[in-house]
DNA sequence: AATTGTTTCAAACGTTTGTTGTAATTTTTG
DNA sequence: CAAAAATTACAACAAACGTTTGAAACAATT
C-alpha cells in the first residue's frame, strides 16, 4: 500500500503560487483543523478521532479535510511537524549553549539533559488554560505502535536524538554501551511520561495523603533532569563488561575491547 | 453514559455454576476472544480494534462478544484484569521479601525497585516469541485519555503503586515530598515506556553505529533499577524547601541561595 | 468585466460499524 | 431420554464512517 496523495497532493504547497487569503481576519479555515484536531487527538487519541468529529468541531465542511490535506494521516503529521520543528531548532539552540559553557561533570550532564527535554516539558496539558497540547499528544504517539505513526515519530526525532546522545555519551566514559543505552531508554521513558501528564503519580500522593502540584514545571525540570544526571553518572551496574568494552554483556566474540575510545564511534 | 451492562451481564461469572466446557478440549470459546484481543490490541490499539475484527480473528461469531461480555470496554477491563492480579500478586511477594532482607541503602532501593518493576519487565515484547504482549498494551494504556481506560489502570495500580511508594518514600528521607514525587514519576515513566518496547532508543543506537540489543531482559532490569536508585539516593536538587518540610517548592524567595549543594547549582 | 484558480458548501455514494432479535445447536440437568 | 439452560449461528438493522462529486462563492489577475 503506497501512500496515495491523491487529490491532497495539490494543497502540499509544493510549487503553490501564493498562500491563500481569507476575505475578513479573523478564521483561518486550514488552521482551524489543525487546532481542532490538536484538541481532540488528545482528548479522544488520534484512532478516536473521525474526520466528521473533526470537520463538526472545526466548523469546516467534511470535504474540507480532503481538500487541504487528503486524509486524517496528513493531518497528523501537519500538526506533529508543525509543533516539531520550532521544538527541535530550541533544542539544538540549548544544545549549542551547553557546548560553550563549561562546568563540572554533573553539571554539564544535567545541563545537557535539561537542554533536551525542557522544551517538551515546558508547558504541561494540565495546567488551567492547556498551553500545550502538542506535548500530551506526542507522549500518546510515541507508544503507537502503527507503522504510520512509529515513521513520523522516527522522522521526527532521529536528528536530535542522534546528537542529543552523541553529547551525552561523551559524558559517560564509565559505562559500557549496552549500559549507556539503557539509560537513555530510560530517559526517554521519563520525558514522554512526564509529557503525557496523566495524573496517576499526583493520584498515588492523593492516596498517600500528601498533596503534590505538577502544574509548574518552570523549576521543576531541573528536579528531573538532576534525577536523570545522577542515574547516568551512577557508577556502572553491569559488571560482566569492562567499562571501555562496547560489546554487551553477553559472552561472545568482543575478547579484547575493540575500542577504547570513550564515545561512540561512528560507523 | 452510565455503563450498561446489558445482557453482558449474565456472563459476568458472578455465581456461576460451573465454567462452559467444550465439546473436544482444543478451544475454549471466550478466552479465545481474549487471546485475539491481546493480539490485536497490540497491533492496532485499543480504539483501532472493531468487533468485526476482533471476531473475524478469534474466529467466534458476532454475537459472541456481545453474549459473553456486553461491550469492547468489557473485554478491555477483563483482559487486563487477567494479566495485572498475578502480576500484581508476584510484586507484593517480592515487597514481602524486601522487607525481610537487610542490606546497604542503595542495594535496599535498588532492590525494592526491581521488584516493582521486574514482573513486568521480564518477558519483553520484542523477543521471538512474543512472551508478554500484555506489556506492551498495558504501556499505551497508561498513556490513554479516555476515562474508561483510566478507570481501568487506576484500579489496578492503585493499591500496588501506593503500597510501593510508601516502601521507597521510608528510605528517601532527604527528599521532600514534591521531589520524591517527581522521581517516583521518573520511575513510572522509565516502567511504561520499557514495556512499549518502541524500539526507539535501539533505533537511536543504530544511528550511532552500535548495535544494541533488548531483548534479554533478565540481567538488564538489575541495570534500570540501579539507574533508577541512583536517581533516588542522589541528594534533592531542590534547596528550597528543607528536606524534612512537607511543603511544596512553590515559595518564591530564593534568597537563601539555591547553590548551596554541593554538586547541585543552578545556572 | 470577464477570466482564472482556489476555496467552501451541500448532497450523495458505498462500506463498515455496533447492536439486536431469532432460530439452531450444544451441554447440562432432572 | 426429555426438558431446560447455555451457547452459537445467521440475518438484519440503523447509525456513523471515509470518500467523491459538482456547483456555488470567493480573491486575484487579465
């Protein structure tokens, strides 16, 4: 099945003349599906969604949704790549910043951690007026698993992730790869679930009888981010490799560590 | 609105006399349903499984469902009602016997984390025969919006994970509630995103030219939980509210200087 | 003013969905 | 073995679904 384009090939702004004007200033009617679908992508997830749901919440007409993209799929990944990329261009930005300062190691590797996941984690779903959505939405998607959804995920994330780990693993000398990745699997479980806001760690305090507000995240990235600091700085747990081996911990072939570089090498 | 039972009901094996046995002893109809359920959850996500599919591929007739459940939410509720009692079942032994073993503070934490995270962690989605599908969907549950799912993951976690964040909150004295709390999402968001077993951070590893493999899991859930206690027993970031106050960070002066940590300074 | 290209609208198409009623069948009970 | 209960099979329903079409409404250009 080759994704079909169809007649939304049309609207994909490929060599499109100028954008299209609206008669007053006030509805923008291609935006308006993408704001609505923002909202009920994360009230509903994205399979709960039907394009008449969609077409009655953005008071477009049903047609429209084919006319501007050319199946809800598009619409995802408009709207995915529309929060995406300014995301991203902030993350490479406090990247950047962490290049040039200089600090202890815990420092640096908090810094670096916070560098990445502050932009997602900025605004949370559930404070009163949801700032951002997008960051509940992209929590929901990143545990799809339809083939669509895992490809924009992927496109999405691949680049900065890359580099986010290459700078990372610079820092991490002490562990063995096979550790090194299992810590950021669980890095990027921590962010996607603090994003995905669900309010059982708040319910659990409830149950517990203390009260928890998770609705300021200004300094409270820097809570996470020094949690996950202190994980990858941990000595290393597995024992069975030496640390500058790069082999995993099975037995095998890897008798004499290949490389004793303290980062990863590329290919 | 109200949940209807409807004849649903009489299935419910409420007092039941005796189970429905079967004619030879090959297929016992209703756990066939759930089977194909667990399957096809996976696959598509809950929302994107129909009953026409899930009939087709349990090979049971249309009205079967509607006979023995009442409703697709109703299978959800028993599947994972099916999976999460023993499994909660083994995480209350391991607890059990946390308790009675003594040892170092980190080994302590290190302990009792694994043993909340292990059952299902265990068997991961991705070996050759998929062991535990149920791991898989129960970590796009605990990312679900819809009330009908939280209904269903507050139910079956919420006693366990109370239970558990009591355990962990005795040997976390230097943390203040708001920051124990943080990390005890950390440590939820590091579980669930595991068990998604997205397949993300070996993507990222293969980008990087290493090779990493998941699929063992038996020793490498002594490496997440040595992260995760390491996180744990770090000192508290948060200098703002003294380790033992209960209140939450939101006091605004910082005037006392949040530098003071040692190894913790802000920017 | 006429023309052109883009956008919106209303209506309809054919499918698929969840659900239900009823008959056929099997299993258990008396 | 016959009656009763439980389960399965089949057909049908209304509602909702994605998609398509053609005409009307619009902005900008000629």
């Amino acid at each position: 099945m080759p994704e079909t384009m169809k007649r939304g090939e049309k609207a994909g702004n490929s060599a499109g003349k100028k954008a299209a004007p609206r008669k007053g200033d006030i509805p923008p009617t291609k935006e308006r599906i993408l704001d609505a679908a923002e909202r009920l992508f994360v009230r509903y997830g994205y399979k709960g969604v039907s394009m008449r749901l969609l077409t009655r919440e953005s008071k477009v007409n049903l047609g429209a949704v084919h006319y501007h993209f050319g199946g809800m799929e598009s619409v995802l990944r408009a709207l995915f790549e529309k929060h995406i990329v300014p995301l991203n261009q902030e993350r490479h930005e406090l990247l950047d910043k962490c290049l040039a300062e200089e600090a202890d190691t815990y420092t640096s590797v908090r810094n670096l951690i916070e560098a990445y996941i502050r932009p997602s984690l900025r605004y949370p779903a559930s404070s009163k007026p949801p700032k951002s959505l997008f960051a509940r939405l992209q929590a929901q998607l990143s545990v799809d698993p339809s083939p669509e959804v895992r490809r924009v995920i992927d496109r999405g994330y691949d680049e900065i992730g890359t580099r986010f780990a290459r700078m990372l693993r610079a820092h991490c000398p002490h562990l063995a790869d096979h550790e090194f990745f299992w810590r950021l699997n669980c890095l990027y479980g921590t962010m996607f679930y603090t994003q995905a806001d669900t309010g059982r760690t708040q319910k659990i305090a409830e149950l517990m009888g203390v009260e928890f507000d998770q609705t300021d995240r200004a300094d409270d990235i820097t809570l996470i981010a020094g949690f996950l600091a202190s994980g990858f700085l941990a000595p290393a747990v597995d024992t069975s490799t030496s640390p500058a081996a790069t082999a995993k911990s099975q037995s095998g072939k890897s008798s004499s560590g290949k490389s004793s570089s303290g980062n990863a090498k590329g290919k």
